[in-house]
C-alpha cells in the first residue's frame, strides 16, 4: 500500500491546544485502522512540540488527506498548515524486537 508523509505544521503559542487534544489524537490513530507507520511531533529549539510528523499507509492521496482532516489535532484548529506528500521507504533501520 502507498505511503504519504502528513507534515502538520502547529499555529504559533499553541502548545496549550496540543496538550488538551493530545490523548483524543492518539486514540484516533491507535483506535481507528490508521495506525501510523511512524509519528512524533517535531521541536522547536527549547523542546517545544511545532507540529507533527507521521507516516501512514493509504489507498491513495486523498486517502491520506481524510486521514489527516480526521484527526482531532487537525479538527481542534491546531494545525497551521498540513503536507502530504508521497512516501517509499527505502532504509528502515529501526530495532526489531
């Protein structure tokens, strides 16, 4: 199945809005089929969540956005812009357990 890369950059002051919808955005992608193939937010300087990567499989790019519109994050006005953009995995190099 195809992969997207989701690039969701956060509004600006709204590490407050992320901590309240935090738990829901993860229910979503552990409850709903849309287990990512990976996902974390990315930082700022000082540590502080700006946005979000996440790696997901889908049937096609519009897949991907319903994916991506459905997230609560997204739904809680969050995000200041989201990217999707297609994906291959060529190296994966993560410990196997």
């Amino acid at each position: 199945m195809p992969q997207f890369i989701l690039l969701c950059r956060d509004k600006p002051a709204s590490v407050a809005l992320r901590m309240e919808t935090r738990s829901a955005h993860l229910a979503y992608f552990d409850k709903t089929g849309n287990k990512p193939l990976l996902a974390g937010p990315m930082l700022n300087g000082t540590g502080e969540p700006v946005g979000s990567l996440i790696i997901v499989e889908a049937a096609d790019e519009a897949a991907a956005r319903a994916i991506a519109e459905n997230d609560p994050y997204a739904r809680a006005g969050l995000f200041a812009d989201v990217e999707i953009k297609p994906f291959k995995t060529v190296i994966e190099n993560f410990p196997k357990d």
